[in-house]
C-alpha cells in the first residue's frame, strides 16, 4: 500500500508542476486489490500530498482510513473500476490547452500524431455536467466503457490506465496533442494521416 501511496504522491506532483492540477482541483486513484482502493483528498493540492492524506475506501466508497475526504468525484472513479477489469489507476485533470479543446465544442484530431493513434485511441468529448456531482459518472460512462481518454465539455480530462504511470504518460499526450492541434489550427491546419496507416497504427494499438 505505501509503495502505491508514494506513486499517487509523485505523479500528483509531477501534474500539479505542469500545470495540469492548479489550485486544489484534479483527483488520482488506484485499485490497492480486488474491492479497495487509493484516492486522493478533495480541496488539497496534489502538488503537496502526504501518505496521511492519501483515502482508502472500499467499493462501496466507505471511507477506510486517511486524513480529509475523499475526492467529490469518487463515484466517477469507482464507475471505471466497475465496468472495466483492465483499469487499475484513473486520472482527472484541468490541462490549459485540452480544456480548451473541451471548452470550444472542437474534438481533438484522431489522425494527426502516430503516437495518439496507437498509445491512445480516440478522445472524444462527454456532455457538460456539474463538478462535484453524480452527474459527471452519469455521463462519462458509455466514454469510460469505450476510451482510454476522453475531455469533459467546459471541465477538462479523464485519463484510464493499466497503471498510475500508464495513466499519468496518457494524460500528458492529451495534453501534448492539444498543444499541437491548437498550433495547426493557427496555422491553418495540418495535413491529415492517410486513413491505411491509421489502421495499421490502431493494429500495432493492440499488441502494446
């Protein structure tokens, strides 16, 4: 459970230095073992976490041990562990220019990086709902069941991994993505990947 505790810790900090988890906001958890799980703390930075303030709860979201209150969204969390065997760490993030992107109504282009293509898949974005409710579970279901990424409409980013790392390396190419397809739109646009080679990346999704 510590070694677990310290990665939700490190990646916390890594994401709250680029930008991606500004005042308080964005949460972390992992699935500890079968019916138990690691959250972070709602209203605490997670650039300065401690193991004291990392929640355990069961898959009922009672509360096991840990200082503070578990993150608002932990329903959305525990959405993903339910209906996906494959997933055992889920971020939620603010990053600057993906929010952008789910601000504007504007999808993230699915055939302009190689990397998006087999690391990712497509991003798509769910319906606004109010932070801090049941609301948002409501609506990223049918995302969390079918994406490994996805934008929440005015709100920012749900990354799914096998692992904290997996998701936390997820998070930083949404964000990466949007910095570049922000870029092309200035520029006039970009030039498309044909359409066999995105099938033949999305094969090579399979086997990594």
């Amino acid at each position: 459970m510590e070694n677990l505790r310290q990665q939700i810790i490190d990646i916390g900090n890594r994401l709250w230095r680029q930008g991606m988890m500004p005042a308080g906001d964005g949460n972390i958890s992992a699935r500890l073992k079968p019916k138990m799980y690691l959250i972070t703390p709602t209203k605490v930075s997670k650039g300065f976490l401690d193991p004291e303030r990392i929640i355990v709860i069961d898959e009922n979201e009672t509360q096991l041990g840990g200082k503070g209150k578990p993150s608002s969204e932990i329903a959305m969390h525990m959405l993903a562990y339910k209906l996906r065997d494959d997933v055992n760490a889920v971020i939620h993030a603010h990053p600057v220019f993906a929010t952008v992107f789910a601000s504007t109504g504007m999808e993230l282009p699915y055939d302009l990086l190689a990397e998006v293509a087999v690391k990712l898949g497509k991003i798509p974005t769910a319906p606004f709902a109010l932070p801090s409710t049941g609301e948002v579970a409501d609506v990223a279901h049918d995302y969390i069941r079918n994406y490994n990424a996805f934008l929440l409409k005015n709100h920012g980013a749900i990354v799914l991994g096998r692992n904290l790392e997996e998701a936390f390396l997820r998070m930083e190419l949404v964000e990466h993505l949007a910095k570049i397809a922000l870029i092309t739109k200035v520029l006039g646009g970009y030039e498309k990947i044909p359409q066999e080679s995105i099938a033949i990346l999305e094969e090579m999704s399979k086997q990594a």
